[in-house]
C-alpha cells in the first residue's frame, strides 16, 4: 500500500512539474510573440526605391560593427533612438547609392547619431566621400552638432543646422574615476600584477589619479587622434585646422557677441552652410527627387528598405566567396552576449569558414579593446589554422583594436586601420582582490589548516600571501613575453623592436603603420578589396557573406525585457537611473579562467554638453 502511494506521488509530482514547464514556455512565448508581432505589423516589408529618390542616412544610437539580431525588435517597445546603427550596412548603401542612378542625392539626418570611434567615423566619411565623386550631393542636417556628428557632417556639400541648434566642438579628452580611497575605506586589499609601464588598466583601483606614463601616453595618442580630427573636418571646408581651435579657444566670446545665438556662432565661423529647419530643406528635395503624393513629402528610402532592395541585386547569380566575422567589445571566455565577443563563439565562427569549401578567405572585423587572454589566444588559434588552410585573412580595424584586440589581428596576412584607430596597448594584467578586512570587520574571520604551503593561496578571504604574489607575478611576465614573442613572429620584427613600441603603449593607426603594427590604411571596403584580390576574386565590388552566431534566446530576451525594454515603460529620467545602477559592462567581462587580461583602458571623451533655448 505504500509502495503504491509513493508511486502516485512520484507520478503527480511529474505530470505537476510538466504543467509547469508547459506553462512557463508559453508565457515566454507569449512574452517574446507579442514584440514580435508588433513589429511585423508596423513594418510589413521593405517599400520600393522609387525612380527617383533621397537616400536618407539617419544613424541613430551609437555605431556598432554588428547587430545584436534583435533591435529591430527593441525598437517598437519605444527605444528607436537608442538602437544602435552597423557601420557596415551604412557604408555598403552609401557606396552602392553611388552606382544607382534612382538614388539623386543623400541626407545625412544626424539628430538621433550619437557618436562613434574616431576610427568607424573615418570609415563613414570615406564612403560620403566616394558618393560625392558619382557627382551627387549630400546634405547633412541636425538640431545640433557634436564633435562626432559634425565630423561625419563636414564631409557634405551643404552642412544645415537647425535654427534652435550649435555646433560645440570641445577637444578630446581622456578622464577615468579612481577609486583608491573608496577602496581603502571599504579595506578591500587590490593585488595588482601588470607588465608594461604605460598600461593603465588597473591604475583606478590602486591609485587617486592618473599616474605620469599614463598621463604622457594618453596626451600623445588622443593628440595625434585629435590632429586628425582638425584635418578630417577642415579637408572638405573653407579654413584651416587652426581655425578649429581657434573656434574653441573663444567660443565663450563668440556666444556672447551673438547673444546667445549658437547656430549663428557657427554660420559666422563657416561651419555650417546654412540654418534651416528640416521643413525648410524639404522643397530643395523635392525638386531633386519630386513629390511623393501619398505622404506629401520628398521621394525617399532609409538605409534598411535601399538595402533589402539592392541586396537582391547584388546577390543574384552570386557566389559568396568571402566571409566577415565580427568581434565587438570586450573579449570574454565563452560564448558571445550582446556587446560582448565570447572565444568559443568566435573561434567556432572562424571554424566553420575553415570547413566550408565555398569560403575562400575571411575579413576579420575588430572593434574592441581586448580583454581575456584565454579567449583571445582560443580565436587567434582558429586564425592560424584558417591560414594554414590556405584561405587568407584580412583584418579591419575599426575604432579600436587594441591590447586583446590587437591580440587576436596580429597573425593576419594584412592588418587594416583607420589613421585614428586606436591600436597597440601589448600588455597584460591581473586584479585579486582579498576581502579579509571588510569580513572581519563583520565579525567574520577565516582560518584552517592546509597539506602544503598552496592550500587555500587563492582564497578571497585571506591576505595574499607572498609565495602567492610571486606566482602571479611570474604568469603576468610569462604571458607578456608569449605577446611579444608573437607580434615578434607575426609581424616579422625582433622581441626588442616590439618591446620599446609595447609596455602596454597606445597607438592611433598612423603611427601603429609607421612603427610597423599596421599593414595599410583605409576603411573596410578596402581590406575587402585587398581580401579579394588574394583569393583572386573580383576586387571592384568583392560579395561577403556575414558569419553571425545565430539569435540566442536568453540575450533576446534581455534586450526586450531588460534594462532597454525597462526604458522603454519609465520614465527619461528614471531610465537614466537604471542605467547608472547597471552593473559595469568591463567587471562583467572579467572571467578569464587563467585571471589575465590584455585590455585597453583607451576610451575618449569628446561628448557635447546638452542645451537649448526655449522659442
């Protein structure tokens, strides 16, 4: 009789546990259907280009080199602005605008851009540049310029501002917070072990400011990045670098002579061509491209219709050839999440390109700042072996490609950069933090006893001892001689020439070329053309096929219901808070199983103060 009772527990427990997995999937179902449909209701497909049309260019967030495959859906629970644009799918419309005789001129609408790298900008603006020489123009106009915006701007034959706008130019600028007293406060003990005396990863939590090598390293980067800049926005424009500052330098004053009126500051200065409202631009495309009578507005196509239309056409009668493979942000162990590069997703990545008979050479997208040393040693493995395969690799480096990200680009038989690409930065690094004294100071102690003098030498809640401060040390300085004897063999320098440009040392792309860690300058399109020509394929209009992990549900889920789908139902200044609350997205990429880290501390600032005046 028991045996029997316990048997019809066992079996209701089952058929209950099963009602409740069934039930949790459908609501999670439910929870992702609903977006979905949403979507797919307001967007029932890419609209015909018109005969003749304005090819609208409106990137909105920041540039990022891949889509995280689910900001589509984001975007219609109300973050639009906050979905980032891809680099690449703006360039490649650009460039095939060009050839398009539908396509009679561009819009840069830059209002809802929020920035990008030096290096992607640069990227953005080769391609206004070849859209220029079809012979067609570009207009660009905003509510307002920030640096970014108004470097990707200055390229256009007429740059329009809004009335109500400005254009405030501010320098670059490299600051981070310190938190050595806070830590000291909280009796936290930072164990840091590091090889290279320019890398600065680690100095915020064992310093109160940016120490000398740091200082020295930054200012000399960010002012080659920034005499770039000058040049950038000036080539195209009536004035000279100088004037850049110069507009800096008295912007107060200027301000003041115009009342007030910045949009008038930057016509007097030559800036901007024109101020205008975008109704007031509206006639001016109506007469290069008519009238569409349905919306009562300008012919025109957004990047993504223009793209879904002439991908058609690009791929007809085909054979993609050619693979892109893209690491954005931080380099992490294990599998790839939204803004992040996982080793095992790359590698299997790259893998499978090795395996495919119809893939012939790979362009390798870099766009991070490094990170683990496990998972960037697991992806520049997989490129070997794809090169032993006899199929080439071509790096293109896009804003930053440094430390872990130069890690995983060093064996290419080409490397690609931007004059303003961030690069360099050879060191490597590790952080243990012991928290004994915040634990005893809550009456918790730790004590016991061990087999050898390594039982428990790693433990968080004792002092680290010096047998085990050595150990680390030895692995740091192991690990940086295995980065430099690989640049060494890589790029076909000796140990000593790598060393004096490492140390953990930032470059921009002009000088990573002139010291030898760059092959060549440009922007992606040219690394694919010089991918093509190595595996002998057509080089004018090369065809890539995009290797992307497929969708993961659990990051889909997050970006709907997570910190974007929470901003989509609160409030500006609530979603603000969220945001600042979020855990740091660098200590989430700390998980290298080994502790070591190649990652840049190289993020700049140039962001513009917000302000308006009211009407």
């Amino acid at each position: 009789m028991a045996q029997s009772s316990s048997m019809l527990r066992r079996i209701t427990t089952g058929l209950w546990r099963t009602v409740v997995v069934l039930y949790s999937l459908f609501f999670l179902l439910l929870l992702i259907a609903v977006p979905a449909g949403i979507y797919f209701a307001l967007n029932p497909g890419a609209a015909p280009v018109p005969d003749k049309a304005v090819l609208v260019v409106a990137p909105s967030g920041s540039l990022v080199e891949q889509d995280s495959g689910v900001a589509s859906i984001v975007s219609t629970l109300g973050t639009q602005n906050d979905t980032p644009s891809v680099t690449r799918d703006l360039i490649t419309a650009l460039d095939r605008a060009a050839d398009d005789a539908r396509i009679k001129q561009v819009l840069l609408k830059l209002d809802d851009f929020s920035g990008a790298a030096p290096g992607q900008l640069q990227d953005l603006v080769g391609a206004v540049d070849r859209f220029r020489e079809s012979g067609k123009p570009v207009t660009a106009w905003s509510d307002a310029y920030s640096q970014a915006q108004y470097e990707l701007a200055s390229h256009a034959d007429t740059i329009a501002l809004d009335p109500l706008g400005y254009t405030l130019l501010t320098g670059y600028g490299v600051y981070n917070n310190y938190y050595k007293d806070a830590i000291d406060k909280l009796g936290v003990t930072v164990n840091v072990f590091r090889v290279g005396k320019y890398k600065s990863f680690v100095e915020p939590y064992v310093r109160n400011d940016m120490s000398a090598e740091a200082r020295d390293d930054a200012l000399a980067w960010s002012g080659t990045l920034w005499d770039i800049y000058r040049d950038v926005v000036s080539q195209k424009r009536d004035f000279s670098p100088d004037a850049i500052d110069a507009y800096i330098d008295n912007y107060a004053q200027r301000m003041e002579a115009a009342d007030g009126d910045a949009a008038a500051v930057a016509r007097e200065a030559g800036l901007i061509d024109r101020v205008a409202s975008i109704n007031e631009l509206r006639p001016d495309f109506v007469d290069a491209a008519g009238e569409d009578s349905e919306s009562g507005t300008f012919n025109q196509v957004d990047v993504d219709d223009y793209l879904a239309d002439t991908a058609r056409q690009a791929s007809a009668g085909a054979q993609k050839q050619l693979a892109v493979v893209t690491i954005e942000g931080n380099i992490i162990d294990g599998s790839s999440t939204p803004g992040s590069a996982g080793g095992d997703t790359v590698a299997g990545l790259i893998d499978r390109a090795r395996r495919d008979d119809a893939i012939g050479g790979v362009l390798l997208r870099v766009n991070s700042p490094g990170g683990s040393v496990t998972a960037s040693e697991q992806i520049r493995r997989a490129l070997v072996a794809l090169k032993a395969a006899g199929k080439p690799v071509v790096v293109s480096m896009a804003g930053v490609a440094a430390s872990g990200g130069y890690w995983v680009s060093m064996n290419a038989d080409e490397i690609w950069a931007e004059p303003s690409t961030i690069t360099g930065s050879i060191g490597i690094f590790a952080i243990v933090p012991t928290f004994n004294e915040p634990l005893n100071k809550l009456g918790i102690h730790t004590d016991g006893v061990g087999t050898t003098e390594l039982a428990g030498v790693m433990r968080l809640d004792k002092p680290l001892s010096e047998q085990a401060k050595r150990i680390l040390q030895a692995g740091i300085e192991h690990g940086y001689d295995t980065f430099v004897g690989n640049v060494a063999q890589a790029r076909g320098l000796s140990r000593d020439e790598v060393d004096a440009i490492a140390q953990g040392r930032v470059w921009a792309g002009v000088d990573a070329k002139r010291i030898g860690l760059v092959d060549e300058l440009g922007g992606p399109s040219a690394a694919a053309r010089a991918l093509a020509k190595r595996v002998g394929l057509d080089t004018d209009n090369p065809t890539l096929q995009e290797l992307a992990p497929p969708p993961d549900w659990r990051s889909a889920l997050t970006d709907v219901v997570g910190i974007k789908g929470i901003d989509a139902v609160l409030p500006d200044w609530l979603g603000r808070i969220t945001h600042a609350a979020a855990a740091p997205e660098v200590l989430a990429g700390l998980n290298d199983p080994h502790g070591l880290y190649a990652r840049c501390f190289c993020a700049l600032e140039d962001h513009a103060v917000s302000f308006s005046a009211a009407p």
